[in-house]
C-alpha cells in the first residue's frame, strides 16, 4: 500500500530548502555484496540466459513454456526530476519484472517498481505540478510506473552475422505525480536489437524510438532516439562481468518538461548459484538529469510454468 499522508502543503517555491535525511549507507551495502559475490562464486551450477542487470536487451528469447522472474534494488545519488524540481537521493525498492516465454522467438514481459522513495537534497526550479507531501516531511514515495513489452527474436545468430530482434511495448500510467518523482504519463518505445558473440564476449546494441508524453504540454509529444550498448564477458559457468550504456536522446534544443535526454553508464557482475543468479552493479550517470552515482543489486530465477500450445 501507498503510504497516505495525513498532513498535506503544496511545494512550488523553488527558494524553499529541505535538509537531506540519513540515506541508506552504501559502504554497508557495497560490504554485503562482495560478500555475496564470493560464497556465490563457490557453487557450480549450469547456465542460463539472464537479462539483470543490464537494461539493453539481447535476441534471446526465454525457453516456451518457461517463466524469468526478477527483482532487484536501486539506490541513485543527485538526481533531478524536472517536473517537480526536486533534486535527490532515490531509492527503488522490488524493481520486478515477469517474463513469460510463449514461442522459440516470442516473449511477453511486464514489469514496474513496487515502491519508489526520494529523500529531498534540494528543490532546484519551481514544479510545474502541484507537489503534495508532508508538512514536515524531507522524503516522499510512490508506487513506480508499470509496463508491458513483447520481443520477437526475427534470426539467430550465425557465425559471421548478428542475431537480430525486435522489442516494442508501452509504459502506464500507474504513477502519481503530485508525490514529485513519477510523471503519470503513457509513453511508448520501439527497438531493433541486434547481438554478436565472439568467443567468451557477447556484445548487444538497441536502437529505437520512443514516443514521451509531454506531462504539461497538452496534445503534445516527444520523439526520442533509445540506445543502448552492452558487453557480457563469461568467465564460466557461474560468473560473468557486464557493462553497458543506455539511454534516450531527445534531439530537440528545448524538449518539453520531462522528456529530456536521459542515460546512464553501468559496470557490474553476475553470479549463478543454487539455481538463482545475483547481480550487482555500479552506475553513473551521463547527462544533466542522470543520478550522479548509484548502485543496483538483484537477483533472478526461470521455472518451467507451462506446457506451450502446438
């Protein structure tokens, strides 16, 4: 449940300042992972395809028949929201996602955040929508905005060429906007995938368009260019690094509020044990309303859910 707030005030005085409050203490968490990463490392366990941590996809479709779960945690440092100028430390708690695996080439997804929390470092421009939080609040939460995809895998990869994909979908308004950090909007996005191994080194690139609603702009949208760029390198059966850079670019001078150029830089690694794998990653961000820094640890698991149809 949404936490309610019982004492309300509108903030759109960019002048008013809030003091940070205590986040969440990231050498701790940085501590507790590489703990995780070498008992993981111990347990031998057989390989599947995986897509955590990495937002860029690759072509592989999920076995027929079969289910990925994933959940995973994010904490992003400095962050701006440009509807609600706030500026802060966020933190995505139950970053989920089901995929479900309907045919040898198709797969359908849905996923969202479960809860998102923002501690207010500062409010850096006047929001553009009135922001309702606590009186005397220096955080604010929602419930993250959900989304649905499909992928289509067109071929397979060879030994000279890439395999090629398709992935289209659409993100909800599930969100709500006066709580300064979701937009509440339904944005669409299209991507071409292709991916290539060689050797040990498999490589992804996604490029597409995405269709933003403007938040504030009536009957008015964004067009934007999605990219991405990833490497998985597999050191064996049980541990892999990975690393990418994802984002959208919009190609105006001046885009609409909340459909700016957005992206972020990520190193990580994964880890298969017991039947699950764990994974964990640093992030930076590379444009002007990007988290400075971050960190993202998760952990996923596939199960036969299904008999396909024939």
């Amino acid at each position: 449940m949404i936490k309610r707030f019982t004492e309300q005030v509108e903030i759109n005085n960019p002048s008013e300042r809030r003091q940070p409050v205590v986040g969440l203490t990231y050498f701790r968490l940085l501590r507790l992972l590489s703990s995780l990463l070498v008992i993981a490392t111990i347990t031998s366990v057989n390989a599947t395809a995986q897509q955590r941590p990495l937002i860029t996809e690759d072509v592989e479709i999920v076995k027929p028949g079969s289910i990925r779960f994933e959940l995973g945690f994010d904490f992003l440092q400095e962050r701006d929201f440009p509807l609600s100028g706030l500026n802060g430390d966020q933190t995505r708690i139950g970053v989920i996602s089901l995929t479900f695996g309907l045919a040898p080439n198709v797969e359908f997804e849905a996923g969202g955040v479960i809860q998102n929390y923002l501690s207010i470092n500062r409010i850096y421009q006047t929001s553009a929508v009135p922001l309702v939080i606590s009186q005397t609040a220096n955080s604010t939460n929602d419930f993250g905005d959900l989304y649905l995809a499909a992928k289509i895998k067109v071929r397979s990869e060879t030994e000279r060429a890439p395999g090629l994909g398709f992935r289209f979908g659409a993100e909800l308004p599930s969100s709500n906007q006066q709580r300064g950090i979701g937009q509440n909007q339904t944005n669409f996005f299209a991507t071409v995938i292709a991916s290539k191994h060689f050797g040990r080194l498999g490589v992804s690139s996604n490029l597409g368009l995405g269709i933003l609603t403007a938040p504030v702009n009536a009957f008015t949208q964004n067009d934007v260019l999605l990219y991405g760029l990833s490497a998985t390198y597999k050191f064996n059966d049980r541990l892999a690094m990975v690393s990418e850079v994802n984002g959208r670019y919009s190609t105006r001078r001046n885009p609409p509020l909340g459909t700016e150029s957005d992206g972020i830089a990520r190193i990580g690694a994964r880890v298969r044990t017991g039947g699950l794998l764990f994974d964990v990653s640093g992030i930076r961000g590379i444009n002007r309303i990007s988290p400075s820094s971050g960190i993202s640890f998760g952990v996923s698991y596939e199960a036969d859910l299904f008999k396909p149809a024939k």
